[in-house]
C-alpha cells in the first residue's frame, strides 16, 4: 500500500494529554461491520422497497450485491448514471456506467477536457450521491444495477435517473429513521455475529485506559437509539451506558457541527426538548450547546474518533477544531477480509478501483480531507488501543 502522509504523532499525544472529553462515533468506529454482510443487507432492504412500495418488478429483488462494482469512496452521477473516482483536485480519474469503464476520451465527452466536478462538496444532493462510508454501497450499488436495467428496458414503468434516485432515498428513509420499521434492524438483530466483527475485548480495555487517564468519555452518532441500545448491548454489555459520560444519539451530523444549527436536544424517552444531562440518552442537539455545557477554556481539549471524513472529521475540525482521528479501515494492509467473505480480496478490487486513499498517484478526494482535517489517522479502535498502550508505556509515538 502507498504512504498515506499524516501530521507528526508527538503533537497529537501533546493533544491527548491535555484532552478531557473523548468522544466517539458508532458505526465504523466503536462498531466493526462484517462489510459485504452489511451491504447485502441493504442491498436487500431497498430492493424489496422498490418492489412493495414503488412498483418496481420483481426481478430487481433478485439483484445479487457485487462488491466489485461500488466500493466506498465512489461519488455517484446521478445525472448521467456514472460511478467515479475523484482525485484531491476533483478530477475524474475512473468512471464505470453499468459494467463498462470509459476511457479517457469518453470521460471527456462527458465531463469537458479538464474532468472537474467544480461542484463537488462532499454531502449527497439532487446531484451526486456521496459514498462516503460502508452504509452508502448499497445504494450506490442498486442505483448502478437500476439505471442499467433501464437502459436494457428492463424497468416497467419507465424511470429516469433522478426518478430512480429519489425512490431510492425514499427506501433509505423508510429503512433507517424508525427502529419499529422496515427489515434493517430485525435482520441485524438475528444475526450480530454476521454483521459485527466482535472487538468487544479491545473496547473495553480501551475504555479503561482512558478512564486511567482521566478522560471523560461520550458518544455522539447518527444512529437511532433503538440500533444504538442493540449495537452496544451486544459489544459492551446491558450495563453499557455506564461507559459514557454523555450519550448524543440521532445527531443529524453534519448539521450538529455547523455554525447555524440551533436544534435543541431532545429527552429520547419522552421526546421533549430538554438542556444538557450527564450518563442520560439524549438526542438531536448542536455543538453550541454541548461546548456551553462542557465549559471548556479549548476546543481542542475534546478529541473526537469518526470514519466519515466530512460529517465527522471535516466538520468537527472546521466548525469547532475538535482534535480528530479519523478511523480508516483500509489503512489495516493485513486486512484480507476473510471474516466476510467476500468473493474477492481487497487486492483484486483495488486493482478494478484503486486504493481508497490514492487516485493516478495523487491522494483521492477523501484522501486529501483526511489528510487535512484530520490529525491522527488509525484503521481501528483496536489499532490505536495498541498505540496508546505504548504511548502509556514509553512516552510520545514518533512518525
């Protein structure tokens, strides 16, 4: 794998010593997915979807996840129906329509002589869809089946691209915001051990070092209660609140961290707007009113653990200069991913798409804001429990 550059450790342990909040995402940073598990999951659930409720035909049920056609880090055009790869600068570097690379030429005929997507911001609009993380391969994968079996007639009704688009964000909205909706959360809860990869070990022995170091510890994620109750249940036990010191659910990230957010938090038991509480579920909320409540003379004194590079890295640090650690799994090179089993390993499919952080020699788009925004980079909790043991044990990690 090539040398991805990162900011000299000495100064971010300096960070850590002087840190008192550390705080973590859930998905893909406490927990580990069994990825092509996941995303054959989603694949299935938004599948079926289309079908019940858009009148989709049946034969897109029969749609089989291939993990060699989206991989994370691809921005999907929706316009034109194309998957990519974008360098730091925003160039086009791969374009894949159906199951067909175009060439350069054919790139260009699409996209104008200098490839630039100038309106590429990191966030999914009526657009681009953004694969910024595990969760969004699904989508983009059944978005690249279905603009194909258009294209072969194979759709009835007729569905243009932005219409297949939309019905497919309708299917994420039904599949995730409601805990008592949908096949998502029952599937994931008859069979954890086929979606978690168990660090359940390393979780816990991580959080009680940082407990030595005197670090107050706090959650701050995305997800729903329900999943995130189900999720830490089975990594961390039923006593598993009693880790945190603050537990921030359905945070609507990236808006939390954004300068004119202004959505209250929310009590998740009664569903009223509530201030601030300590060891007590709350969601919604903004970072104003958690760095009021936290009473903090620095914001750098929290350090903040997340895998999406702008809702979590990139807007943490621009909005609040939180210290961030992005947690980027493709840095793990011993990874095989046999534990999924995947049909193809990891080396095969970078030889279709590339390395994750890496286009035509030049860091990738995500590979650039990783790089700039975040100042410690580890491929797991487990990797930087690792770290940390040896920086408690023998002083600062050079480069």
């Amino acid at each position: 794998m090539s040398q991805q550059k990162s900011k000299p450790k000495k100064i971010f342990w300096k960070r850590y010593l002087s840190s008192k909040y550390v705080g973590f995402d859930l998905d893909h940073t406490i927990s580990k997915y069994h990825k092509l598990n996941l995303s054959i999951l989603t694949t299935k659930c938004y599948t079926k979807y289309l079908v019940n409720e858009k009148g989709y035909p049946e034969k897109v049920l029969k749609m089989a996840f291939d993990p060699k056609i989206c991989v994370k880090g691809n921005i999907v055009d929706i316009e034109k129906g194309n998957l990519l790869k974008v360098d730091s600068e925003k160039k086009i570097c791969k374009a894949l329509h159906g199951d067909k690379f175009l060439n350069e030429s054919e790139i260009e005929k699409e996209y104008g002589e200098n490839l630039v997507l100038d309106d590429l911001q990191g966030f999914s609009n009526k657009k681009y869809l953004v694969v910024g993380t595990y969760f969004e391969i699904g989508a983009g994968y059944c978005f690249n089946r279905l603009v194909l079996m258009g294209e072969k007639g194979e759709l009835e009704p007729k569905k243009t691209n932005q219409e297949i688009y939309s019905d497919l964000i309708e299917s994420v909205m039904y599949t995730y915001p409601v805990y008592e909706q949908g096949d998502f959360y029952p599937s994931v809860s008859q069979d954890l051990p086929g979606i978690f990869d168990d660090n359940t070990k390393d979780l816990k022995k991580l959080f009680k070092l940082l407990r030595k170091d005197n670090k107050k510890i706090f959650l701050l994620t995305n997800s729903i209660f329900g999943y995130v109750d189900l999720t830490l249940d089975y990594l961390l036990g039923s006593n598993w609140q009693e880790y945190f010191d603050l537990i921030l659910i359905y945070a609507k990230k990236p808006a939390f961290f954004q300068n004119d957010s202004q959505t209250p938090f929310v009590d998740v038991k009664t569903q009223k707007e509530c201030s601030l509480k300590m060891r007590y579920p709350l969601q919604n909320g903004n970072v104003k009113d958690l760095m009021k409540f936290l009473d903090l003379v620095q914001n750098n004194e929290i350090i903040y653990f997340g895998d999406h590079p702008v809702g979590d890295v990139r807007e943490a640090k621009n909005h609040v200069n939180w210290t961030t650690v992005s947690v980027i799994e493709e840095l793990d090179i011993f990874n095989n991913e046999k534990s999924d089993n995947y049909s193809e390993s990891i080396e095969k499919r970078k030889q279709i798409w590339g390395e994750y952080l890496f286009c035509n020699q030049k860091p990738s788009y995500w590979g650039s804001i990783l790089n700039q925004f975040s100042d410690y980079q580890t491929a797991s909790l487990s990797h930087f429990l690792s770290d940390l043991q040896k920086f408690q044990e023998f002083g600062a990690l050079e480069n």
